[in-house]
C-alpha cells in the first residue's frame, strides 16, 4: 500500500505541474501546441509578469504551508483541498473557454492554482518524506514526474487543461480509496519527536544545502541549450530531467550523497557547459545534473529533523529564487559551470558539518552517508 500511495502521489505531481503549468501558459495566449501558438497581442512584460508570480507564489509558500503541516500534523485535508481545487477549476476553465485575457479574474485564479501547486507540494510531500527516514529513494521517485508536467502544460497549455483537471480529480478519489489520511504521519512525527538531535536547527549544513539549490537553479538555467528546441527536444530533456531525479535517489541509498554530488555534477556541469550544441549531450548532463535533488531534499531533513515539511519547502523556495535570478541575470557558460562544482562541494561538505549525525544514519543498510 505505502509503495501505491507513493506511485499514486507521484503520479498526481505530474498532472498537479501539468494543471498549474498549462493555465498558466493559457494566460498568456497559448490555444494549441507549440510554442507558435503563443497569441501576439499579450505584451512579453505581462507573460514574465504572469510567469514571475505563478513561480513566486507556487514555490514561495512552500516553507510556510510546511510550517504549517508541521505544526498541525496535519497534511491529508491540504492534498485533497489541492487535487480536487485544482482540478474542478481547471475542468470548468476548459469548458467555459476561460481564460480569454488577463483580467482580475484571470489573475484570481492564477493565485489559486498558484496556491494549489504549492500546498500539493508539501501535502503530498509529507507522506512521501514520512517514508523516507531510511532512504531517499521515494523523494527522487515523488520530484521525478514534475519536470514532465511542466513541459506538456508549457507546450500544450489550454489544451491540456481539461484532461489535466479531469486526472488530478481522480487522484483525489484514488488516494481516498488508499486511505491517504492523517493518521499515516502520526508514527513519523512521533519518531521525530524522539530523535536525539543537539540542535534544533543545524545551521550550517542548512545554509550549505540551500546555498547549493540556489546556484543550482541558478547555475542550471544560466546555462540553456545551444541547439535548436524542437517539441520533441524539450519533452526528452523533462524525460531525461525526472530520470535524473528518480536515480539520484537510488544512487545516493546505494553509494552515498557525496559521491553522487561529486561525481554526477562535476561531470553533468561540463556536458552542459560545452555540449549544449549537442543533443544527446546536454540530455545526458541534463539527467546527472537532477540527480542532486532528492539529495539535497533528504540531507535538509538533518538540519531541520523534526521540522522536514519546512525543509522541503525551503529547498524548493532557493531553487526557484535561483532559477528566476538566471533568467534575469546574463552570465558566462564559464562562470555557471564553476557554480555547478561548487554547488557540489556544498552538497558534499553539508553531512559533515553536520551536528545531528544521528539523523543522517536512518538506519541504511546497503549506502553510506558520506
């Protein structure tokens, strides 16, 4: 049941990224597939306007609704008032053709989906990390399929509204039917609230772990394909990102983080650096680049032991400051590619400047920490 749940919540990511994504895109102008679809008449200040709050807000209010959950111990009234929000809302867009333009009802419902996203992110995520006190396999497996959602409602935007409403409302009913509920998380809050942890916040690997999420954002979109970015390109680079996820969490249980964030991004870096004009390469770095996520999400539990729901929020609030910085900032290929190793010996060095070394051991059998 917990290895479903965890497929189901995955599953559901994908199509919650899809959701927000595409009406988003459908904000802006886009009616069908492809980027040439985009209608002219919507100035490019109100598309990085709309695109700058929807990242804002969806990644933003992800260390507070963390907080939040938290707090409360509470998580399964959040996910179902996401899935079934989102998904009624983006259904009933479809079938009124809305939106048409970007208005103050247009702009209310960006803030909702908005909102959706980022409590689907925590809630989902909280029964996701309630099994991950042993391995960090099941994060790289939940952050996987987002990447896929975000290019197809990027690509295909009003068109995939419907479809992608329709499919998170029968997540909602599939994880009623798996009892996806409260009572899940009380064996994991209780195992938190009896770690032996010297300190509350592990300041130092915590500022580590962030600093390196922000470069990589940062470092990742400073440093964008040279090639032409066909539909098809950009479908298999989200592929080749949620498989570079999803493995970074296998890799890490099985060799330990520091040889994944020595290895795979050192080598990821200079594949994106000076193969970006080649296809298969910047999709091979690509997917070692994303490797990096699931552990970097599993060592913040370790800085913030008993408030991990906050943790994730937070990685993900960095990354997002990062990548917004990039599109805003011009940097040398050079110069990311020195953020990216760097970002690696911060992913590196966090475990062992860590204080609460008991919560790093989570008991792994095969893989080491270090």
């Amino acid at each position: 049941m917990t290895k479903l749940r965890t497929a189901l919540l995955s599953a559901a990511h994908l199509a919650m990224d899809m959701t927000a994504v595409a009406f988003v895109y459908a904000l802006i102008g886009m009616r069908g597939s492809g980027g040439a679809q985009t209608v002219q008449s919507v100035s490019s200040l109100s598309v990085a306007g709309c695109v700058l709050a929807y990242d804002l807000l969806a990644f933003g209010l992800q260390p507070f609704i963390g907080a939040f959950a938290d707090l409360k111990r509470r998580a399964a009234p959040l996910l179902y008032f996401s899935l079934f929000g989102a998904g009624i809302c983006a259904a009933a867009c479809a079938l009124c053709d809305f939106p048409q333009g970007i208005g103050a009802s247009s702009v209310a419902l960006l803030v909702f989906f908005s909102l959706c996203n980022a409590v689907f992110h925590v809630s989902a995520g909280a029964f996701v990390i309630a099994e991950s006190e042993k391995k960090s396999a099941p994060l790289g497996i939940f952050v996987a399929p987002g990447a896929v959602g975000v290019a197809v409602g990027r690509l295909y935007g009003f068109s995939v509204l419907f479809a992608a409403g329709t499919i998170l409302f029968v997540f909602g009913i599939l994880l009623i039917f798996v009892r996806t509920k409260d009572g899940l998380l009380a064996p994991h809050f209780a195992s938190t609230d009896s770690l032996k942890a010297q300190t509350e916040a592990d300041l130092l690997p915590l500022l580590l772990l962030v600093f390196a999420v922000f470069v990589r954002g940062f470092g990742g979109g400073a440093m964008p394909a040279t090639y032409e970015a066909t539909d098809l390109l950009v479908l298999l680079a989200a592929l080749l990102a949620a498989l570079g996820k999803a493995a970074g969490g296998f890799l890490a249980d099985a060799f330990g983080t520091k040889s994944v964030a020595l290895v795979c991004l050192p080598v990821s870096a200079c594949m994106l650096a000076f193969g970006g004009g080649v296809p298969a390469v910047y999709l091979i770095g690509t997917a070692l680049f994303n490797t990096s996520m699931p552990v970097t999400l599993w060592l913040s539990f370790a800085a913030l032991p008993r408030f991990r729901n906050t943790a994730f929020g937070v990685m993900a609030c960095f990354l997002m400051l990062g990548s917004v910085l990039a599109m805003a900032v011009s940097v040398p290929r050079r110069a990311a590619f020195v953020l990216i190793l760097l970002s690696g010996a911060a992913i590196a060095a966090a475990p062992l400047l860590c204080k609460n070394k008991s919560c790093l051991s989570c008991g792994r059998k095969r893989g080491k920490i270090l």
